[in-house]
C-alpha cells in the first residue's frame, strides 16, 4: 500500500514512517523540510502527492 505521510521528516513523522516500511508499505513523506515545494497549505500541491496513493497518515 502506497502511504502518504504529511510531516513525514519530523520526529512522530519519520517514526510512522519507518513503522510502514517495516510493514511493507510505501510511505511517500511530504515534507517542507525535505522538499519546500511540499507544502500542505499549497492544494496543488497536496493534489499532486496524493496521485497513486492509497492512504494519508497525516502528521504535518
């Protein structure tokens, strides 16, 4: 399962990451931190991330 995860490169993010990927899953982080375009508040934005994805853990 594809799995965004919002506020992926914080400290909760990065752990629910690793929790996903641990259970086979494919976290996709969008994360200002790692790419400044990945910005929640920018709707485009968060429409493009969510191309393919089955599942949103939202953290940011």
């Amino acid at each position: 399962m594809r799995v965004l995860v919002t506020g992926g490169a914080g400290f909760i993010g990065s752990h629910v990451v690793d929790a996903l990927r641990a259970r086979g899953h494919e976290p996709l982080v969008f994360d200002v931190r790692e790419d400044p375009a990945a910005d929640v508040r920018d709707p485009a934005a968060v429409a493009a991330a969510l191309a393919g994805v089955d599942a949103v853990c939202h953290q940011a």
